[in-house]
C-alpha cells in the first residue's frame, strides 16, 4: 500500500513543480558595470562618430564653393 501511495503522489508533485512559472531573472549581475561602461563607450563613439561626419561634410561643402548658411 505504501508504494502506491508513493507512486500517486510523485507525479502530481512532478506536474505541480513542471507547471510552476520559472523565477525572475536577477536584476543584477556580476556583468553590470561592465556592460555599463561598455554602452557608455558606445554612445561616446557614436558622438564622435557623429561629430567627424559632420565636419567631414562641412569640410566636402567648402571645398565643392558651396556654402552652410
């Protein structure tokens, strides 16, 4: 009697267990500052980026007579 007991209750424990949602994800990890610094570089470069093609066409126009105005 004892082993279907056992043998009742393990799948029902087994689905209760399987159907439960997963946790949440950590907010935090070790990689944080990292990946931080990482997008901040990232827009810096992106800036600069930015920044030399502007001068670069500013440059073009100057040299094509044409003007910013």
């Amino acid at each position: 009697m004892g082993y279907v007991k056992c043998w009742t209750t393990v799948p029902v424990i087994l689905f209760i267990a399987g159907c439960s949602s997963p946790p949440p994800p950590p907010k935090n990890n070790v990689f944080d500052p990292l990946t931080q610094q990482m997008d901040k570089a990232r827009d810096v470069q992106k800036t600069v980026d930015e920044e030399a093609e502007r001068k670069r066409k500013a440059i073009d126009d100057q040299e094509r007579g044409e003007s910013n105005r």
